[in-house]
C-alpha cells in the first residue's frame, strides 16, 4: 500500500536552492523516492505559487493577508515568536494565519494517511485536523519550538499526537522531560547530491574575493546566543595575531548587529565575512579549511555539523550537551570549551598547522557518520517504520 502523508509546516522552499525549510523538503523528496506520497501545506509568500511540484514533492500554498508582499507572520528563516515581537502586524494578522493554515490542511489532509507535523505549533493545527478525520498524527520537533515556548503548550502538544520524532539528542531529552517517553531519534537528512566533492567554487571564490591560499575557517549558523557566533569574533584576532585567515560568518538572526559591532570594535573586518543567509551553502563549505560549531547547549546533530563531515571538512566544536557520547577529541572532531575564546583560537592554529590531524578527523567523521546511520536511506527507513507503527 502506497503511504500517503500530509505534511504541515510553517517553512518550504520556494524552489531548488532556496534554504528556508530546506530539511522539510529533504525529507519529502526522499520519501517521494520510496513510492511514499507526499503533500506539504505550507504559507504562500509574494514571490511563490500556491501549487507546484518539486521532485515529485506536491506543495500547496496559501495566503492568508492581502496584498501578499505584507505577510509578516513567517517570513523566511526567522522565527515566528521573534516576527510577533518585532512587528504589530504579525500579531494582527496570527489569528487569520491559524484560521486560514486548518481551513487549508483541514481540506487537504482528508485524502491522507497520516498528518505529519513539523515543529510544535504547527500540531496545533494537525491536531485539530486529525481529530476530525481520524487520521494519526507524527510530530516532529526542530529545537526552537520546545525552547521558546512554555512547557505547559508543549507538554500539550506532545500528549495529543500519536508519535513524536526528534533529530538530536539533546531534543530527544527535551521531549522525554515534558512527560513523552516513546520519542523516537531520527536525524534529519541532508541533499547528498549538492553535498558532494565535485562541487563548483569559482564564482563564490570570485564574488567574496578569497585568497584560496589562505586558510579558510567558515562558522554557519543562526546568529543567536543557542549557537554563539560572538566567542568566534573574539577568538579571530587571537589567531590573526600568529597566522593570515579568512572567516567567513555564515546565517542571520538577533545577534548580527552586534556580531558586526565587534568585527568593527576588533578590528578584524579586513579578514571576516558576514555573509548572511545562503543558497549555496555546500558551496561555502567547499572553500573551507575548518569548520566551526559552538552551541553553548548541544551540538548533537547539528545539520551543519553533518554537511561539513559530508564534505571532508574537519570540525572544531564545544563539549556542550551530549557531544562527548557522539564524538570524540582528536578522533572524529576537536572538541574545546563553551565560551572560551582562547581556546577556539588555539584549536584552530593547532588544526591548521597539522594537515595529517585534519585528515584523521576527515577519515573518523566518515566512519562516524556511517556508524550512526546519517546516510539518507537510513533516515527514511526510520520514518516510514514511524508511520507504519501509528497505521497500526
């Protein structure tokens, strides 16, 4: 019997290269490529359709405030609580937003097997569709839902929905704290076709102005206090003081103003490159000698981390959470201290000037990866054995 699956998210791709939602769309295509039928409701912005087709992926869109260029309530990779606090217009336009989102998945999930949910609020809505047409419903949890919002909504949510899937560990924890003990762990899956070595770097090399015979350390991630891009600023001219480096600052998020403040306040803007959100992020990491993680919470699997080994990049990360029970100093990863500067700097000079460490690293994430199943035939095998045990 063919899988048919409804999947409700507040963030899709506008196409191909664009990142927004870009692990929802991951996980769609790749159940499309196991005879699974896949749906996605998600809000229309100014610049997409209401229904196309992506790979097999069916995706229907829809508006909830006219003209469409002032939709504020989710705007690309920001978070929901932060567009209701920075504009008066996201909270005036939430409740048609929520109206209109269960209207839409109300009609289109009827023709499903299951509802599947990403991200908490958004079961809210899956909830009350699944209620109606007695369908199950599978959440899955991507961090900032169970962080942001008060135990007592999550608590909720996970109570109401049939099984609840986490990437990390760290999740994975979180879930089993507010009561839901049956989480499944299943990491999310990444593009391996854009994340492979015959990758194209002549016009990002050529557009950002790199010296290539420079190395190249590259931090991608929201710029938010959960992954800390500052102790990176302050840890550059530490190392530029020994060595010639360039950093290029991938993401965007609460913490960019200041992230520039301090380019400025150091010094170092004639080495660092803020690049902001990115479509060609497997580009970016092509370029790179280094990779960098510095959540002061987790890094368990952060989807960063697993593109960057995917692409033989060695990784330099804090011992935050449950990283030590996954990766190992100087055998997989070089593992430092939260919010420690100096020794993000002394890492780095050290990896730099010890090219048979870096491709040690190199050759244990590769078996570590394997070892912990990151491979997308893996990943999807687990969520159609999720799907199958809720039909049951």
């Amino acid at each position: 019997m063919t899988l048919r699956i409804c999947m409700l998210s507040t963030s899709f791709p506008k196409n191909e290269s664009d990142t927004s939602g870009k692990f929802v769309y991951d996980l769609a295509r790749l159940l499309v490529t196991h005879q699974v039928c896949v749906v996605v409701v998600s809000p229309q912005d100014a610049q997409s359709i209401p229904r196309t087709m992506i790979k097999g992926v069916h995706i229907c869109r829809f508006a909830y405030w006219w003209p469409r260029k002032w939709q504020t309530v989710i705007r690309g990779e920001e978070d929901l609580l932060d567009m209701l606090r920075s504009t008066w217009l996201a909270k005036v336009q939430l409740p048609i937003f929520l109206l209109v989102f269960m209207l839409q998945s109300i009609r289109i999930s009827r023709q499903a097997d299951i509802i599947h949910a990403h991200w908490s609020p958004t079961a809210l809505i899956g909830w009350l569709a699944a209620r109606l047409w007695n369908k199950p419903l599978v959440l899955t949890v991507h961090g900032s839902d169970l962080r942001l919002f008060p135990d007592w909504f999550s608590k909720f949510i996970l109570n109401c929905v049939d099984a609840v899937i986490a990437p990390s560990a760290e999740m994975l924890n979180r879930v089993r704290q507010l009561g839901r003990a049956d989480g499944h762990l299943i990491a999310l899956p990444i593009d391996e076709t854009r994340f492979c070595s015959d990758v194209d770097v002549r016009a990002v090399q050529t557009e950002l102005g790199l010296d290539l015979s420079k190395p190249v350390v590259t931090f991608i991630a929201r710029l938010h206090p959960f992954k800390d891009p500052l102790t990176l600023i302050k840890a550059i001219p530490l190392v530029l003081q020994h060595q010639d480096v360039s950093f290029l600052i991938v993401g965007d998020g609460p913490l960019r103003n200041r992230v520039q403040d301090a380019i400025q306040t150091l010094q170092v803007a004639d080495h660092t490159y803020v690049l902001g959100s990115r479509q060609d992020v497997h580009k970016i990491l092509k370029l790179s000698t280094l990779f960098i993680a510095l959540s002061p919470v987790e890094n368990v699997w952060s989807m960063t981390i697993t593109e960057a080994m995917f692409m033989n990049i060695p990784c330099i990360m804090t011992r935050a959470g449950k990283t030590e029970f996954v990766f190992t100093h100087l055998r997989n990863a070089y593992l430092i201290e939260p919010e420690n500067s100096q020794a993000l700097a002394d890492a780095i000079m050290n990896l730099l000037a010890d090219a048979p460490l870096r491709e040690k690293l190199v050759q244990g994430a590769h078996k570590l990866l394997a070892q912990y199943h990151r491979d997308s035939s893996s990943i999807v095998n687990q969520m159609i054995a999720v799907y199958r045990s809720v039909l049951r």
